[in-house]
C-alpha cells in the first residue's frame, strides 16, 4: 500500500541517514534528524533542535520551500489515530506565528504514537 499512500498524501517513514546527508547543508553543527517523514515530494524532519518541512513545488519539484520551525515556537499539538475505516492518522501542529495548524497524514503503518512522542520530547523537554 505505500505508493497508493503516498498518492493520496499519506506520509511515510524514510531513511533518515541518508536524509541527513542530503541535506547537511540545511543543519546547524552538531544538529542531528531523529525522525523524518515523507509525503509524495514533500519531507518534514524532527531534529534534535527543531522541525524542518521541506516543500517541493512547481510540476517538476526543483523549486524547493524550507521552513525551519523552533520547538519552543510550538504552541500546541494533536494526533487523531486511523479508525476501522480511516486509511490515516493525522498529525495538526499549532505554531505561535499562525492560528491554522500545519496538518500531516499518515498512513496506517506508520506508529503515529512515536510521531507524536518523538515531537512531544522536543516540544515538552
């Protein structure tokens, strides 16, 4: 089922070693990814200091939109967990810059529990 989540906008857990070379440039000294996550073209990260989506964009995905969001500036967040007949979790993250959530979906596999403590460690610690 991954390609079919991937279609409808499902996330899914990728190779966050590999991730880490590919975008060294992008990480601070010493800052490193926990957990990454990949929707079709797009990658949001949890580093051990913030959170970094990565937006590609344009037809052929070579326009690329980064934003870096500190964890002190998350205000709030929620996870709903996929039901009997939802394909998907969903992750809605509240920053103190904006009203509207940044929302994410996940597919069934992934433990949309450690997503949520994995964020909840930086985000509360």
């Amino acid at each position: 089922m991954g390609l079919f989540d991937g279609l409808i906008g499902n996330a899914s857990e990728v190779n966050f070693e590999k991730l880490q070379e590919e975008v060294k440039d992008l990480l601070i000294p010493n800052e490193t990814i926990k957990n990454a996550y990949k929707i079709i073209r797009d990658t949001f990260i949890f580093t051990d200091k913030r959170l970094i989506l990565i937006d590609k964009q344009g037809v052929t995905g070579k326009k690329t939109e980064y934003h870096s969001i500190p964890y002190k500036n998350i205000l709030h967040f929620s996870v709903e967990t996929a039901g009997t007949f939802d394909l998907d979790a969903e992750l809605k993250i509240w920053v103190s810059s904006s009203q509207i959530p940044i929302q994410k979906h996940f597919n069934k596999s992934t433990n949309i529990y450690k997503v949520q403590s994995v964020l909840a460690e930086y985000v509360l610690g």
